[in-house]
C-alpha cells in the first residue's frame, strides 16, 4: 500500500525536536520559525508538557464522554482564567475543522436559521460545513456546495453593512479568522469587529471567532479577536491548543443553551488529550508566553520593515506576514535548503511566520541574519 499523494512534501525527514530547532535524518539543525503550521505554542517536546502525557499514560489514556473526566474540568476551568471568559462554556473536540463545524452547527441551533457570513480569503477547514464557510472552491467538493454561505470582502464595513440590512433576519452567524492565516495574514480590523459585534446583536446573529490559528496567545493576546475590545458568542481552537497533541475546542457565551445529545464526539476530551492541553496552559502562564509573544513579535515586526527588499509587514505577536517581490520569490526554498530555516507560505508571494511562543530574542536574530544573507545572495 501507498500513501494517498495528496501533499506537497519537502525532501525532509525530521526525526527529533526541541524548543524552536528540529533535526533531519542526517543529524542537520532546522530553525523552526512555522511551528508546524502554528501548531508548535510553548516549544517541540517541552519537558513539562513530556512529563504530563507520560503521567497520565501510566494512568489512562482513553474513555469515552460517558463517565465523568475531571481532567475537562480542570482544563474548562484553566483555560477560562487564562483567556479570560470564565463564564464561557468548553466543548471539546479533535481539530480545528471540527471546532468550527461544531461552531457552525451550534449557531444554527441556536437560532434556527441557515445563512452563513464568511469573507474572501477565509480558511476555516475541510469539513462539511467548515469548507463550505471556506473561499477556495478548489478543495470545495460538489457535495460541500450550499447557497447557505454569503461571503463578503474582508474588512469592507459598508458591504457587511448592506448585507444585514437586506438579510440580517436570515443570518445564523458570522464567522471569522481575527488574522487570516492561510489567506496571507490579513489581520482583521477592530472597526470591522467591532461592527460585526454591533450587528450581531442587533439582528440575534452569532458571532463566531475563528480562532483556530491566531488564538491561543499567538497574536499577544489570548485571542486576535480581544485586540478590538470585543466579545465574541463561539470561540473555536485547535493548533496551538495541545502543542502537537491533537485537540480542539469551542468557547461558547453563558446565554447559549446546551441539550443532551446536541453535540458529541469519541475522541474530544479524552485524558491524554486534556493532560496536554492543560501542560500548555500551565507554561505559557508560569513562562509568560503571552506577553513574551507580544514582545517578541513587536521586535520581529520592527526589524523587517527595516529590510527595503520584502514589502508590507504585517500581524501581530508572533503571527507575522510579509510579501515577497518577484525578484526574490525562490526566498522561502533558499531559507530552507541553504539556511536550514523553516517558514510558511500564503499563494501566491506570503512568507508567514508562526514560531514557537517561546522562541527566544537570539533565535530571532538568527532568523533575520539568515533572512538578509539570503536576500543578498
């Protein structure tokens, strides 16, 4: 049997990871400045993180959402204090994708309408729903299409605007990314947001805030979507969430009801699951990662719009974008064969950056040595 060929791969095989550095087969030392799609939050196989599945290895590692897990709470209880939506609710799931399909489906229940907003350039996964609320019709399968989904320019008040007025009766909810991620770091404005919030209300929309990639502190607050002072009804998260361990989840407002039955998953919560998640939460609060994200990130921007070769830098914490002209577009292939640096992209011309949390000034330094050396050459 083969692999069903559906990635585009490096020539790369990483075989151990630690902090912001990754090994090869060969013994070689990668800087990590993509976190493995903003996934990596407080650094590759951090010792306390280890030490926390390990624990709960020798204890259990799985049963189902029948019987009372009290590692859910702990996690609901941790993470409401540390994002700062105490009142909120958690349901927990396995992937981004599922978050926002949960997100999605919850928003309709809850207010027995069908019509969707999203904007162009969003990516909110490959699921059912999640797809169809996702504006690249090429991994859209025929199957997925729905006249239910109303998407809109990003950041365009007036036509967000228009569209209530016409059909906000209609509309179960909107969704959206407080930076876009795979649509080439487009960071959501707090007017738009804050617009958003305003409609919703009026029209008993909800507002969900797609979270999945700059959550979890990468954007230097707890959420991109608290940059504009606003509340959002459902918080979706994955990535960042576990460290590599896969989990996700959604934060839903006190004023949406549950009822038995309306949601579920096998695997969401499941004690392996929860013990990383909550190894995360503890590190990025005794290590301060949040505020070292801002930080960090504030420099990183600073110093790349001090490089004239790459244009409009743009993000915030460590969720950073720059274009790439032309004349340097094999810029990302060259940081990588020739530099042993990893980054992310965005089609046609982004180079994203979504390191660790933890990464330090020094590796920062590092990567922007490499960057203007690559340039040059």
């Amino acid at each position: 049997m083969k692999l069903f060929d559906v990635y585009p791969l490096n020539p790369i095989t990483i075989t151990k990871a630690s902090g912001s550095y990754v090994w090869d087969d060969q013994g070689t030392s990668y800087l990590d400045m993509y976190g493995g799609h903003a996934v990596i939050s407080i650094g590759h196989t951090h010792p306390h993180w280890v030490k926390r599945i390990e624990d709960q290895l020798n204890k259990i590692a799985f049963y189902s959402n029948s019987v009372i897990i009290p590692l859910q709470q702990q996690l609901a209880e941790k993470l409401g204090k540390l994002s700062g939506k105490e009142d909120y609710q958690l349901f927990l799931c396995n992937s981004g994708a599922e978050a926002n399909e949960n997100a999605l489906k919850l928003a309709s229940f809850h207010t027995g309408r069908k019509k969707i907003v999203a904007f162009k350039k969003s990516f909110h996964g490959r699921t059912s729903l999640a797809v169809a609320a996702t504006d690249n019709p090429a991994i859209v399968a025929p199957v997925n299409e729905t006249d239910q989904v109303i998407f809109l320019p990003f950041n365009d008040t007036t036509t967000l605007q228009a569209c209530f007025d016409a059909q906000g009766k209609e509309i179960a909810a909107v969704i959206i990314e407080g930076i876009q991620g795979v649509g080439g770091i487009n960071v959501a404005s707090d007017e738009f947001l804050q617009l958003i919030r305003s409609l919703c209300n009026e029209h008993g929309s909800v507002y969900i805030a797609d979270s999945v990639q700059c959550g979890y502190g990468r954007s230097g607050k707890f959420f991109a979507h608290d940059h504009a002072g606003v509340y959002a009804d459902i918080y979706s998260m994955a990535k960042g969430m576990g460290n590599g361990f896969p989990i996700g989840g959604i934060l839903i407002g006190p004023h949406i009801s549950p009822k038995h039955g309306m949601l579920g998953t096998t695997f969401g919560g499941n004690h392996l699951a929860c013990a990383a998640a909550l190894a995360v939460l503890e590190v990025m609060e005794s290590e301060n990662l949040i505020q070292l994200a801002a930080d960090n990130g504030a420099y990183l921007m600073q110093e790349l719009n001090k490089i004239e070769a790459i244009t409009h830098v743009r993000g915030k914490g460590l969720m950073i974008g720059f274009d790439v002209p032309d004349a340097i577009r094999d810029l990302k292939k060259k940081l990588l064969s020739e530099y042993h640096i990893f980054t992310g992209e965005a089609k046609p011309n982004v180079i994203r950056l979504l390191p660790s949390l933890a990464i330090s000034r020094q590796q920062i330094n590092d990567f922007l040595d490499a960057l203007k050396k690559a340039i040059t050459s």
